[in-house]
C-alpha cells in the first residue's frame, strides 16, 4: 500500500507531524483494515502516547467482530514490546480477549 510506504519516509526523516496527519486520513479512509490501526498504535507506543486505549476502542467499533481477538492479541504483544508491559498484560485479560472465548479454548486445545 503506497500509503504505508508514505507513512514509513515520514517517520524515517523524523516528519512528526506529516506522519500523525496521515495516520489519521489513513484510519478514516481504510477503517477496516489492521494494519493501519496497528500501524497507529505503535506511532503512539513509540511516542508515548497515553491514547493507546482509546484507539483500540475506536478500532474495534471499525473492525468486524471475527477479527477483534486478533486485533488486541497483536496490541497487547506491541504493548508488552515496545511499550509498558503491564498495560500489555491488562489488554491480553480485557473482557473479549483470548482467554474469554470459548470457541478459541476449544480449538487451542486440540
């Protein structure tokens, strides 16, 4: 996606700004998509960002529901990384994570 791409110059040459901006077209404009909110969160892990939460709310409002566990699997694993490791424990045991849902304790099991 040329957008990304776009978006990964801005934050190598340090362009903060141009980078938040189009982040936020980005989110708008491909609501949908995972990457580009995964690609938010980690703009704010790295920054320091208090938002994180409010973001993922936001982006699960935007994604279907089949793909919400995906979703906050992979934010709390770039919040345990990247950013604070409790924050990322508290996401992984949030109401519709991994470990609420039976469907996936079913399936993990075999």
């Amino acid at each position: 996606m040329m957008n990304l791409a776009l978006l990964g110059m801005h934050e190598r040459t340090e362009q903060h700004k141009l980078a938040v901006d189009l982040l936020n077209k980005m989110c708008m404009k491909f609501k949908n998509l995972c990457k580009v909110w995964m690609r938010k969160i980690l703009s704010l892990v790295k920054r320091n960002g208090d938002e994180v939460q409010a973001v993922v709310e936001r982006s699960l409002k935007s994604h279907p529901r089949h793909k919400h566990i995906k979703f906050i699997t992979q934010t709390a694993i770039l919040e345990f990384r990247c950013g604070v490791p409790d924050k990322g424990r508290s996401l992984m045991n949030s109401p519709p994570s991994v470990c609420n849902n039976p469907q996936r304790r079913r399936h993990s099991s075999r």
